[in-house]
C-alpha cells in the first residue's frame, strides 16, 4: 500500500508520498502554514483551523491523488497548542498557536497564568508535568482560557495533527501517547487525572490515548479508502529519521528545547522517560525556553551567544547523564544560517563531534514506521 507522510510545522507543512516497501521519499512537496488571524492582541496568536485542514487535503489531492489504491496516511507535528472541538471533528475555536504567550501574562496578584498552575502543582507527585510547563503547552492554555473563564464546556481539546485527522475523519478526536510529553503520566499512559483535579481541570472532556500506530480512521474518495494512523511527536518522528544512536545526544532547539537520549538500564532516571519506538524509550527532560536560538536573528546570533547556549547545554545535560557514555551530538531545530556556529562551540565544549538534523527527517522517520 501507498503511504503519505505529512510534517505539521509551525512554519511549514511538508508532505512526501512513499512505498512502504521501499526506503525512498517518491515525492515531495512543502506548503506554507497559514498566517496567523490579524487584529488579535500581540500574545494573542490564533490561526484558522479550517484553513489548516485545506491545506493538509491538498497535500493528499496532490501528491496522493494519482494513486489509484488505497492509501494509508502517517502524521507528525508537535504537542503544543490547542484546538477545542465537538464530537465529529468540528472545530469549536480557533488553532491556538504554539506561539500564543497568553499564559505567561500577568493574571492576579502580580502572578502569570503560567505561574498560577505551576503553584497547582507545587506537590512532587506532579514534578514532571511541573517541569514541562511552558507557555505554548496545551495545559497551559487550557489553563489559560479557564482563568479568564473563556474555556466552553463540552469540548474536546486536541493538539493539531490530531484535530486534522478527526476534522477529516468526522469522529472524536484520539491521540497517540508519543503525542503526551507534560500531559500524560507515562507510568500508567493515560492522563495526569489528579493533576487536573489539583489545577481545577477535572471536568476537562479529554482523547481517548491509543498506544499503537493501528488505523484511526478512514474516508472514502472515489473507489478508493485512505486509511489515517494515529499522529505522532515531531520529536520522536524526527530522532527516528535521524537515526538517533544509544551513543547520541539529542539537543532539539526549536519553542521548547529539550535534551534527548535513549534510555540506558531501569534506575531511577526511568521517571523521565518518554515512549519512543522499536521497543524503545526516551531520557528527555526540557531546557529553560531561553537556551534555544530559533527566533535569533544573524546579529543577536553571535560567537558568544552559541558558547553560552554550549555551556548552559552542557550543565543542564550533566545534571541528568553520563555524557562519558556518549560519543557524539545531534543537533536538530536549529536554523540553517547558526549551524556552523552551534556545531564549533558545541563540539568545543562537549569535546564530542556533532551533526546536524536532516531537512525532511521528520518524513523519514513516519518512511520507518510505516515499513515496521
């Protein structure tokens, strides 16, 4: 069967038609995301779903439109944001984008949203959802329009490449746990419920979680059935596409940079873990939004701001792993134009050789999954 790989990022939306029996992107095809919706406050940062669903279904019209048989299409896009939704894949708001910065203004006494539920969460038991907070998290916003009681009862609220597939497929929309960073407890895979509870969140109507890359749904189109996979992590999609080693460490700059490794033995590091594939998990805990040069521009950018994010890199890796075991580092969200500059102060202050993310590797690794 035909596939179709689709990369939902904040910029673009990249897609690639491949034969799972093979290892080769047939071909390929990017499109601008759409622009964010004008005359909104400044932290106010929505964008038209309907707008985002047209353009997934021309990536499908266009690059899978010539193939005659059924077809199976694989996503990947990132956990942050949110659109609420009904029970058939309606959108009920706009997408509230991963750029959106209302939960890190100023709400009551001197405290942002952000903060507010971060206090909510002040007990141990909640530390790894507390840990990845940041203002583009689906909680967080969640949070967010509860505190400024503009969050309508009775919906369901959906990270965005999941809101694609239920829009597309008309049913309620479910999620992939690759999909559950700082939302999910990984010990049990399901939903951090007294967390909820402890944040005033309980009542929340939340998607159902599925645990395998099984089909999710379909639609007819003509004589022909497409066939949807559950949507996975940009992260894990891409590491996967890198062929990330046990060797490796991942560094992923991108809103929320984050250091990444595969799991090594059960001690008490195993809390951190993440899901990944092939059997496999990830040590993955986030860096302060501050150590991640995407928005930098060439002059900001400078020799001693890469040694700065090395050294703080290094610190934040040293806290949590043996960075003996490791042999070298994958750098990937990075732009084009500072890699060259990452790649010397990182590899001075590791002492370790580094590589850089593939362009499409996001594609590459939905081209691996569809083939295991």
């Amino acid at each position: 069967m035909k596939s179709l790989g689709i990369e939902i990022t904040p910029d673009t939306i990249r897609a690639a038609l491949f034969d799972s029996t093979t290892q080769v992107l047939e071909q390929e095809k990017e499109y601008p995301f759409p622009p964010h919706l004008s005359g909104l406050p400044e932290a106010q940062v929505e964008v038209d779903p309907a707008a985002i669903v047209q353009t997934v279904l021309a990536a499908i019209n266009d690059l899978g439109g010539s193939v005659e048989s059924d077809i199976e299409v694989w996503m990947t896009g990132r956990a942050g944001g949110v659109v609420l939704t009904d029970e058939m894949g309606r959108a009920k708001s706009n997408f509230v984008s991963w750029r959106d910065r209302r939960a890190s203004q100023i709400a009551v006494m001197n405290k942002s949203h952000l903060e507010r539920l971060a206090d909510q969460w002040i007990d141990p038991k909640f530390g790894t959802l507390r840990r990845e907070l940041h203002a583009s998290s689906m909680f967080a916003i969640l949070y967010t329009l509860a505190d400024a009681e503009a969050l309508p009862d009775g919906v369901l609220p959906l990270t965005l490449p999941d809101f694609v597939v239920s829009h597309i497929c008309r049913q309620p929309g479910r999620m992939h746990y690759s999909l559950g960073i700082g939302m999910l407890d990984f010990q049990t895979n399901d939903w951090s419920y007294k967390a909820l509870e402890r944040a005033g969140l309980g009542d929340l109507w939340l998607p159902e979680i599925t645990l395998n890359l099984s089909h999710i749904g379909q639609v007819k189109s003509g004589k022909r059935t497409i066939y949807f996979r559950p949507p996975v992590s940009e992260l894990q999609a891409s590491l996967l596409g890198n062929r990330l080693t046990a060797k490796e460490i991942g560094l992923h700059f991108d809103h929320s940079p984050r250091i990444t490794t595969i799991q090594y033995g059960n001690g008490a590091l195993s809390k951190l873990s993440v899901p990944y594939f092939e059997q496999q998990r990830l040590l993955s805990v986030p860096l302060s939004d501050a150590v991640s040069p995407v928005d930098a521009d060439n002059e900001s950018l400078s020799e001693q701001k890469c040694r700065d994010l090395a050294l703080q890199c290094q610190a934040a890796a040293k806290s949590f792993i043996d960075l003996e075991r490791f042999d070298s580092i994958l750098v990937s969200g990075a732009s084009s134009y500072c890699c060259e500059q990452l790649a010397t102060a990182l590899s001075a202050q590791f002492n370790k050789n580094v590589r850089f993310s593939l362009p499409n590797a996001g594609l590459i690794g939905l081209l691996k999954l569809a083939q295991s």
